[in-house]
C-alpha cells in the first residue's frame, strides 16, 4: 500500500490541531478572562480589537496550508477510507473558513463601527460563530484522524 500519504497527513492533522487548540483556548480561557477584566462592553470591545488585530494572515496561511495538505492526501489515492473520510474533513475544514471569513470580513468591521447599545448583541454573535468554527474545525479534525488511524 502506497504511504506516501503518511507526511501530509501528518501536517494535515497538525495544522488542524493546531487551529483546534487556538479556537478552544480562546473561548475557554481567553474570553471569560476578557469578559471579567472588563465588564464595560466598549472596553472589553477595545481590547478585543487589539488584540485580534493581524491575525487574519496567519489563520488564512493555516487555513491554505491545511487544505494543500488535504489534497495531497486525497491526490495520492490512499484508500477509500482515507480519501473519503479526507474529503469530509476537507469540506468542514472549508465550512469553518467560510465562518472565518464572515467574521473577519464582514462581522468584524460592523462590530468595529457599532453603536454601545449593539455590541452585546454582536459579541453573542461572535461567540456563536466561534463556537460553529470550533465544532467544525473538530469535527474535521476527528474524522482525518478516525481515516488516517482507519486498519
């Protein structure tokens, strides 16, 4: 059987790991710590700006990364298990950049630009589509693993 596979697969899971962790310790740690340091909606949405600021580049790169390396595998012909189950976690990996991409280009500058009246409600909002971006980018990662480990 053809293990040329076994690398990108490797990075694959890596890049989503990687993804994975950030997502899950951003809205586990970082944002309740953020949410009680400052209990003002306008300050809490001040730090928030700077500290998401730059960060569309690097996701964008995993994000390309971890989809050439998905194809990769799916190219070299593995095993049905593996390209199927690779296709699935390619198209939740897509499914959580298209969340991205709806909060970086399109939430994210109405949040900057909002009334203090109207940050609750898109700070909800973030939190909801953060929390689709970590299930997806889970889900995706599950199942690569559950087909690379796949016997």
């Amino acid at each position: 059987m053809n293990r040329l596979w076994l690398p990108f697969a490797l990075v694959h899971l890596s890049l989503s790991g990687i993804w994975l962790g950030a997502m899950a310790y951003s809205l586990g740690v970082v944002q309740p710590r953020v949410a009680r340091f400052f209990p003002e909606p306008r300050r809490r949405e001040e730090f928030l700006t700077v500290l998401a600021h730059g960060d569309r580049r690097p996701v964008v790169a995993l994000l390309a990364a971890l989809v050439a390396a998905g194809v990769v595998v799916l190219l070299s012909s593995p095993g049905a298990v593996v390209t199927t189950g690779y296709a699935v976690a390619l198209g939740l990996d897509l499914a959580a950049g298209a969340v991205f991409w709806h909060v970086s280009w399109r939430h994210w500058p109405a949040r900057v630009f909002a009334l203090p009246a109207e940050l609750p409600g898109y700070q909800a909002r973030l939190r909801r589509l953060a929390w689709s971006m970590l299930l997806l980018v889970g889900a995706g990662f599950g199942v690569a693993l559950a087909a690379s480990l796949w016997r």
